[in-house]
C-alpha cells in the first residue's frame, strides 16, 4: 500500500528516497514519485511503472537536491495515471505526499476552488496541498498544523515548501509515520523499514502528532499544538534487503521458511506461563471471563481457527469478528472480555480501528498477537505476543499465519492451566506436540511434487470449492482465500455440511471440490459429505491424513498427510493448500508476489 519517504540533509539525498521506495515495493503500488527543492522550486519526477523506472528518470533527468519527499501511491481515489501520482504540488510551491484517505474532500475541495485554488488531479491530496499553501504565511509548520484540524479520515503526510528548503514537516492520523534520527540529517517514513541503512534511532509518532525536520533539529507537536518529546528507539534488526535465494517467488520462500518460523514462535520455556504475554497478562487474565478476537483476511482466519482451541482447551467463551464490521456495529461491551487483535503487519487501518473503538467502549484488557514488534497495534494494547516469521514479502500472508496459529494455541493452553483445564501431563504434551511441528512440517512441505501435479489441472478451472469442518473449517477459508487472491481463480469455503443447504447445486464434473480430511471426530461425516459430491459427479481433490483409508479413485485423488497431528492439525493442513495456490497461480502465469489490486499492508479502510 502507499508508501512515503522524506529526508533533509547536506547531501543529494534523491538516492537514499529511491532506496527506501524500493525497500517500501513489496506492498504494493501502482504508481511512484519523488519531488526535491532545488533553485528556489520544486521539482519532481513521477511514474505509473517501477521505482526502477522513476530511478532512471532522476537519473536522466539529474533531478538532485538536499530536501525531498517521495512516495509509492495504491490508488483509492483517481486511476493509477501520472497526474494521480505523488508528489502532488500547489502552486508550484508545495509538495506533498499522503497516505491514508480524506473523508471530507469533496467539500474541503469545493471551500479551496472558492479561494481560486485549480485541481489538476482526482485524488483527495491534492485538497491537502492547496489547504497548507491557503494557510502558509511563513511557517510550514505551524500551516500544516492549522490544516490538520480541517481534515476528516485517515492521513499520514510529507510536504515541502519552496521558501523553506531546509525543512520537511509531517503529519499522522490513523496511518503511521516514523521520524528518523540521523547526524546533520533526518528522516521521515511511513515504516522504519524504509530507512534501513540510513539510521537505526527512530521516532514513532503519535495520533494526531505534527513534526518538524530540520538538519539538526526534530520538532513534535502533539494534536492540542504541545510540543512533546517523544521516545527515541533503536531498531537495529531491520537489516537489508530479504534475498530470494534458490526461489522462484517469496511467497514460496515463505511458504519453505515455515518450519524455522515456527520453531522461532514456539516459546523456549517447557511451561505456559502468563508472562509469555507480558508482565500485565497474570492479573488480566485472571480477571477475563471471554475473549473477542477482532482481525482481517487471513488474521481472521487464525482467530477463527482459535476459537475452537480456546473453547475447547480453555473453556472459555470466545468471539471473533471481522474488524471492519465490529468497528462500525452497535455492541455490548463486556469489561470482562480480552480484546485480541491478529495482524502481521500492525498497522492494518481496519484492524486498529477497532481495537481503538472496543478500547473506546471501556475494554480494558486488550492483546495483540503481531509479526511487528514497533507497529502501532503492539504500541496500543496491553498485553503482547510477537509471532517471529521474519519480513514477509509476498502479499499473500503464509508463515505469518501459522505462527500466528501458534501463538494463539499458546494463548489457548496458557488460558487453559490457568483455569485448571490444563494438567502437567496434558502441559507436557502440548509443549512435545509444539516442539516437533517444524519436523512435522518438513514431510508436508515435501508433498511439493504432488501438489504441482494437482495445479496443472486447477490452472484451467474458474472456479473451486474448499470444504472443512470443525477446526479444519477456517483452514477451507484460508486455502480459497490463498487460491482466489493469487491465481485469480473464483473460490469458496464451506464447512461441509452446509454443502446440501445451498452450494450442492454449483457441483458438477466442472467443480473442483478440494477437501481438507484430518483423521478426526468429523471424519466420518465428511467422508458422507465427499459422497454428495461424487454422487453428483464432482471432482475431489483430498488433503486425507495417512490413516483416514480414503483412497484414490475415479473422479477421487488423495495427498496423502504424513500423520495425525491431533489438536493442532490445522498448522500442517493449511501448507498443502498454500503449494496449491502458489503452483496453481505459477501455472497460470500470474504476479504471484504482487497480485493485482492488493497491497502487502492496508493502512486504509
Ligand atoms: C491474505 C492476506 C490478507 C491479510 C489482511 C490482514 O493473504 O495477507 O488477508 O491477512 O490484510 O493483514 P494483517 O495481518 O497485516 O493485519
């Protein structure tokens, strides 16, 4: 999603946005610009290709200069064109970057044309522009900060004035922005990311907070106009560029990196203790009587998949719901719930939305379970678990959600000794259970050959079916999920016996009906399930545990799964459907990493 880099310094710094725009790529976007003040104006370079190809521009163009914003543009409002992109200027005066979604730009728009302002573009930036440069007499920062209590909706921006060109000031609400701390520099990003290798001391700005860089100085207002000093971290972790290695894409890398991600998650201790979750968690959980699991996509997905092992470990009620419903719905609040939100990135508008609105509502106990240990969402709850898959690159989620299955049988079994569901023997047996998921997981990942057999056939499909029942139902959701968003093929989940209440009817020798069969209590159930398909001449395509005895027959194909892994199954049953999509999506030819109209992070609602 979009992406924003800025800097002041003593140096041409056009390099060092470049480098952090193509740090920011694998979120995806669809266009890319950078704006520098050189000779008393702005100038800019834009593109609607790669950062590669704007890097050639500044490069034949000798665009260079000491102050500069830049930026990678996931088009809401105005098609993906050249005019849409960012940098958007005012008057040749003012440059500015934004990311995040104005509500009220349309009357904001209308106030601006009153004063004579011209709009060159469709998107909602451009009010942002011409409203600071209406408000400019001499101090950019003090204009943006009077702009800011005109704005409605989410925004995190960069602007640069032509009368200041030492000076670039930045804004945020509702998206994040980070200041980074350098010598005689500084610099301004939208992930601390961007900055790897230009400075490790970061500032993560609050809600509502306006800064102000300048060579040696770095200013910060709160949203009542209070200058505030704000925690310097160190982020030494943030390394260089991932490296692709022997594979063909990064969602494949990721999906092979699963077992060391796991084994990353799993807790090093031999017991499931509270502190796991942070200092706070024993006096919280102990005052918790049901969970409400808030996520998006594929984080929803682990929180559905958690529900089964808290109800059925810990004896506790729990609750998930999709984010952006919750956020906007009337609820009862209960201040004995525990707020869990799931997200790999914790940034995620919808997600924090509605960890704020729940906290809004009284909801004192809150916990995230994230892949980022600086991302807003870890900075605003009480209670913590980082799940350690490592940067994920590829846009669809794969080792972040199995950690995060993980992470949150562990909240299951925590929950579970601490209300006395949970004996050492059982404790002993989890801990044993978790520690050989990474082995068990090789054999999976070695089905591989298998698998890309399968793809051949489901590349020429336009359509399949994913069932599951039980705890493997979210793991149906999350295959379709996988399949749909990467090789574009039309795909739905159902918990099998739903199947004769309505899908029944789209099966024929047309439908492939990929169904996840753990050796379970459900077994027989859904091998009456697969039955309603056959009968009806549908094509099953079976994910079957080696002891279940389905067999392979006309119009019946069978992967076998290395063994039974009782309670946490879903961990191993997903990884086969991931190879599918992937190889299914390589089949056809797609942008498995960058799939179309997606973003790795979706800091807008
Ligand atoms: C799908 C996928 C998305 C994300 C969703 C939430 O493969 O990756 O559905 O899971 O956008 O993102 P996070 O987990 O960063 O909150």
């Amino acid at each position: 999603m979009c992406g924003i880099v800025g800097a002041v310094a003593q140096r041409n710094i056009v390099p060092v946005l470049i480098e952090g725009l193509r740090r920011l790529e694998y979120r995806g976007y669809d266009s890319c610009g950078v704006a520098v003040l050189a000779g008393g104006e702005p100038h800019r370079a834009r593109s609607v290709a790669r950062v590669a190809d704007l890097d050639e521009q500044v490069r034949e163009t000798h665009l260079e200069g000491v102050t500069g914003i830049a930026h990678t543009r996931w088009a809401t409002h105005g098609a993906p064109v050249t005019n849409n992109a960012h940098p958007i200027f005012s008057r040749n005066a003012l440059a500015l970057v934004h990311n995040g979604i104005i509500e009220n730009y349309e009357s904001l728009r209308e106030t601006l044309r009153g004063k004579g302002y011209e709009f060159v573009s469709q998107t909602d930036t451009e009010v942002i522009a011409h409203l600071i440069h209406s408000l400019y007499r001499g101090d950019l920062f003090a204009a943006v900060r009077e702009a800011v209590q005109q704005l409605h909706g989410a925004y995190a921006i960069a602007v640069e004035h032509k009368d200041q060109p030492n000076t670039v000031v930045g804004a945020r609400q509702g998206s994040p922005l980070v200041v980074g701390l350098g010598e005689g520099e500084n610099f301004l990003a939208s992930d601390a990311l961007a900055l790897a290798g230009s400075t490790e001391r970061f500032i993560f700005l609050e809600e509502g907070d306006v800064c102000e860089l300048t060579l040696e100085r770095v200013r910060v207002a709160d949203r009542d106009g209070n200058d505030v000093q704000r925690e310097v971290r160190t982020v030494a972790a943030y390394g260089g560029a991932v490296e692709l290695g022997p594979y063909r894409h990064f969602m494949q890398k990721e999906i092979f990196e699963q077992p060391r991600a796991i084994s990353d998650t799993i807790p090093q201790a031999d017991s499931f203790d509270a502190s796991l979750f942070g200092d706070a968690a024993a006096k919280a959980f102990g005052e918790i009587d049901n969970l409400l699991i808030l996520a998006c996509g594929t984080s929803y997905y682990s929180g559905l998949t958690a529900k089964y092992w808290l109800e059925s470990i810990a004896k506790i009620p729990t609750q998930v719901e999709i984010a952006s419903e919750y956020r906007y719905r009337d609820s009862v609040p209960n201040p004995k719930s525990l707020v869990v939100v799931i997200s790999q990135s914790g940034e995620t508008a919808d997600t924090l939305a509605a960890l704020k609105h729940a906290q809004s509502l009284g909801h004192k106990h809150t916990l995230s379970v994230c892949n980022v240990g600086t991302s807003a969402m870890v900075r605003l709850t009480e209670l913590s678990f980082l799940t350690h898959a490592g940067r994920e690159i590829g846009v669809a989620s794969t080792k972040a959600f199995t950690t995060q299955l993980v992470a949150l049988f562990v909240l299951a079994a925590t929950l579970g000794k601490l209300r006395g569901h949970v004996d050492a023997s059982l404790e002993a047996d989890y801990v044993r259970q978790l520690r050989h998921l990474p082995a068990a997981l090789n054999s999976v990942l070695a089905l591989e050959p298998q698998i890309i057999a399968w793809s051949e056939d489901f590349s020429r499909k336009e359509n399949a079916l994913f069932l599951g029942r039980g705890l493997h139902y979210p793991i149906a959701l999350e295959g379709a999920l996988k399949l749909k968003e990467i090789s574009y093929i039309h795909a739905e989940a159902y918990p099998a016996g739903e199947l004769k209440h309505g899908p029944l009817a789209l099966v024929t020798e047309a439908m492939p009906v990929v169904t996840v069969a753990p050796n379970d209590a459900l077994l027989e159930k859904l091998k009456s399930n697969m039955q309603e398909v056959r009968a009806r001449g549908g094509e099953l395509y079976v994910f079957a545990d080696s002891d279940t005895r389905i067999v392979s027959e006309e119009g019946l194909h069978v992967i076998r799964m290395p063994e039974h892994y009782g309670l946490l199954s879903p961990i191993l049953h997903v990884v086969p459907l991931q190879l599918l999509a992937y190889h299914t999506a390589c089949s056809r030819g797609t942008d498995v990493d960058k799939p179309r109209n997606l973003a790795k992070s979706v800091t807008v609602e």
